[in-house]
C-alpha cells in the first residue's frame, strides 16, 4: 500500500473512531430491556413485606487511581417521603458551585492535597480553595486524609457519581 492510500486509510479510521466516541445515542445501561437491578429491588420489597415501593442506587466504580467501590444502598418509598428533606440541603448545598465539583473530580482522580488543588486554573485562591474544602468536609463529601490530603470517603464515591447521573438525566 502506498504512503497516500495509508494515510487516507488513517484517516477514515480515526473519523470513525471520532464518530464513536461523541455519540449519545449510546443507550445507558438503564435503557436495557432486562431490569435486573429493579427486578431485585422488587423481590427485596416484597419479601419485607414493603407495599410502598422503594428507591435503590448501587454501583462498582474504578477509578483513574485504582480505587474500586462497591456500594448499594435503597430505602422503602414511605420512608423517604416521611423524613426530613432540610437535612439533604446541606449535603445538596456543597454541592452546588461548579469550582466544587471540580475539586471533587480532581481528588477522585488523584490530586489529593491541597497544594496540588490550588495549582488548577479557574478554582480561586488558595483562601477560597480552602473555603471550598472545608464545606465539602462539613457535608460529608470529603474528609481529611493526612498531611494536607484530602479523599472522598468511600461511602460517598458511588452516591456522589450517582447525584452527578441523576443531574445528567
């Protein structure tokens, strides 16, 4: 093969490549016909006795650090309507500036200390870097990991990904 019939080959195969990695019309994986996560949930309910129904989150998360998380958690309908909703604004509240979610994508991705957090472009001083830090920590989101070291707890890793689902949805 010639160098230009090589270089046009390239070409089209990077384009497709290209093409597969922007599509969204990708189904997620709720989108299946099977609901075997849901199917479960149901099984669980109704072996309890639970007649209200119930809402479950669960998943098994690598992250680009090597971590890996294994997390479910679900609670029964009538419970969640009947409890106190103020104390989720909190945890809802530390979440809602942008520069936040990005220090949380940061440590999630291995940039842990504080030092390394305010070298990022567009998150502020290193004064309102800390400001940031210290409302995560206060909502449960991060904790301190030593030496100026922050981790999301490991118990907050899938519900964090999951909130960031339910917004994309």
């Amino acid at each position: 093969m010639e160098l230009e019939e090589r270089v046009t080959e390239l070409e089209r195969r990077l384009a497709e490549l290209e093409e597969m990695g922007s599509r969204k019309d990708r189904p997620a994986i709720t989108e299946r016909p099977d609901f075997w996560a849901l199917d479960g949930l149901r099984a669980q309910l109704s072996d309890a006795g639970v007649e209200s129904g119930g809402v479950l989150f669960t998943g098994s998360v690598r992250l680009p650090t090597g971590g890996q998380y294994e997390w479910q958690y679900g609670l029964p309908t009538d419970q969640l309507l009947a409890g106190s909703w103020e104390d989720a604004a909190e945890a809802f509240a530390a979440l809602g500036r942008p520069v936040r979610l990005r220090l949380l994508r940061e440590i999630l991705g291995g940039r842990r200390t504080a030092a390394e957090l305010t070298e990022l472009a567009e998150v502020g001083t290193t004064g309102q870097v800390y400001h940031h830090l210290r409302q995560l920590t206060a909502a449960g989101w991060l904790r301190s990991s030593g030496r100026a070291g922050y981790e999301v707890p490991a118990d907050r890793v899938v519900p964090l990904l999951v909130v960031l689902a339910a917004a994309e949805h």
